[in-house]
C-alpha cells in the first residue's frame, strides 16, 4: 500500500497504523504533495493520498475510481490570496486581468466563490489567466478562460505588471510591494466562516476504491491514526481557533466540502452538481462500514 502525505508526522503515523493492520504499507514522498495528485486520480500510482479537495470532486464527478477519507490536511482562511501590487482593490476588478495557477485549483475556487457571493462579481467580466492544466483527465476550462503563453510562470508575471491581480497561496513570491486586494481580508474572511459555520479547506485525504475494497482494514487503521494525530496537534497548538481549520469526520466536512462543491459547479469546474452524501455513500460502500465509523 503506497501512502503520499505531505507532512512527515501524520504520515508516519498512517503508515505504522496501515502496518500494524496487516498491510505492507510505504509512505511515498512527493514534494510538492500536490503533484502528485494526477498520478493518483487517472492512474491509481498510489492508494492513500493528500489531494486538493477540488480535485478530488472533480474526479468523482469524471468518475475515477478514487474515494474521499474524511480528514483535513490542510485548512486555512483563504482571501489573502487574492493580490495585488497596484493602488486597485476587489472592487475593480471587472475588466482586469488575473492570473491563477489553473482553473481548477483549489485556492482559485474558493476567491472566485467569495467574488461572486460577497462582491457580485460576474466571472466572465474577468480577464481570467491560467497557467496550467488541472489534474484529471477529460477536464478541461471554460472557454472564456485563457492561458498563458507557453513557459509562462504566475509569479513573474504578476511581479513584472502584466497582471492586475493573482490569486497565489504558497506559489506568493516575497515582495514588500504585493498587498491584499480585499481590505480586512483576515477579518473579512473570519466574518465569512463564523457566517458560514466552517472555514475553506484546501487538502483532504483520497483513498482509492482498489485499495479500499481489498484492505479495509489498514484504510480504516490509517484513518484513525490520522484523526489522532489531528486531535494531537490541535491539543498541542494551545489555541482554541473560532473555527476548526482541520475538521475531520463526515459531520464536520459536510459545510466547507459542500460549499467547495456548489463554487466548482458554479464556475465550470465540475461536469454536474456533486452531492456531499454521494461522497458519503461511496466511500461506507468501498470500506463496508456505517457512515457514523468515519464521524
């Protein structure tokens, strides 16, 4: 059983856990974590895997044989991430460019979602920059959206002008002149989560039916070792947060994954509307299990 997480800890407790249950389990290091998500969702390369929440919905709806295990790997408030360098702000943002590393990633879906909701602004007034493909086969962008010319890189070409904004989370280049486009972002963004009742996740942990149907045992392992250590680091951090950036269970994914899935839908991301109890049911199929053994 090939396992690819991206921080050491948790992954070295997935991996004792899968062991201990019985599985001849390795972790595979991929840095960064997310490229290995295509290998995972078309060609089952690997069995547990962290991936982009968007991505994951998108190969459920593209119907890849990959499932979701309920359990945050990473989770952050996410309006920072839509910058600029000039004395522009959201609101001016109908007619300008925007870069964005591709159209499906998760920290693009989230701003987007927050433009259309919070700023009414109507995506296809946007002058929308790509710069890369998505990770599952058979996905491709709208037809409104555009790419960059081959070679192109995001950061340089917000950093050099030729971009008005770019929505960037760790691609953001350190620059003293870049600045948040949205004022208050960090408490516009508490305001939206305390509204919403959960904050944006960005990577989840997929599982691929193969591996679920003939090892349940070392998946489930794996799962609970994941929650702990989760549990752990939040004990460990001392700090109660207003919302929990790392929830785990169905119960506590339904909100933020729900969401992440009516913005995809919304934006061309997703083929057709994914509902959150048809993750659910998929997932309690390929393990055997009740819902309430992953909650």
């Amino acid at each position: 059983m090939k396992i690819v997480l991206g921080r050491d800890e948790p992954a070295a407790a997935a991996v004792g856990a899968a062991v201990s249950a019985g599985a001849a389990a390795e972790r595979v290091e991929v840095r960064p974590v997310h490229k290995a998500s295509r290998g995972f969702v078309n060609d089952g390369s690997v069995d547990v895997c962290e991936v982009a929440i968007v991505t994951l919905l998108q190969a459920f709806a593209y119907g890849k044989p990959v499932a979701l295990l309920p359990i945050t790997m990473l989770g952050r408030f996410q309006h920072q991430t839509l910058v600029t360098m000039g004395s522009l702000t959201v609101d001016e943002i109908a007619g300008r460019t925007v870069g964005v590393r591709s159209w499906s990633q998760t920290t693009g879906v989230w701003v987007r979602g927050f433009l259309t909701e919070q700023y009414g602004v109507k995506l296809t007034d946007v002058n929308w920059r790509t710069y890369e493909d998505g990770h599952v086969d058979g996905y491709t962008d709208p037809a409104w959206v555009g790419r960059a010319p081959e070679g192109a890189k995001l950061p340089l070409d917000f950093l050099e002008g030729r971009l008005d904004y770019g929505i960037m989370g760790n691609e953001l280049p350190a620059d003293d002149r870049i600045r948040t486009a949205i004022p208050e972002a960090s408490s516009v963004a508490a305001d939206w989560s305390a509204r919403k009742g959960f904050a944006p996740i960005n990577h989840v942990v997929g599982m691929s039916l193969t591996a679920a149907r003939e090892n349940p045992k070392a998946i489930l392992a794996a799962y609970d070792a994941l929650r702990e250590a989760a549990a752990a680091g939040k004990s460990a951090a001392g700090k109660q947060e207003p919302v929990d950036l790392a929830p785990a269970g169905f119960s506590a994914l339904r909100g933020p994954v729900t969401q992440a899935a009516i913005y995809a839908y919304e934006q061309g991301v997703l083929p057709r509307p994914v509902q959150f109890d048809e993750l659910v049911g998929q997932t309690c199929s390929a393990l055997g299990v009740d819902p309430a053994r992953l909650d």
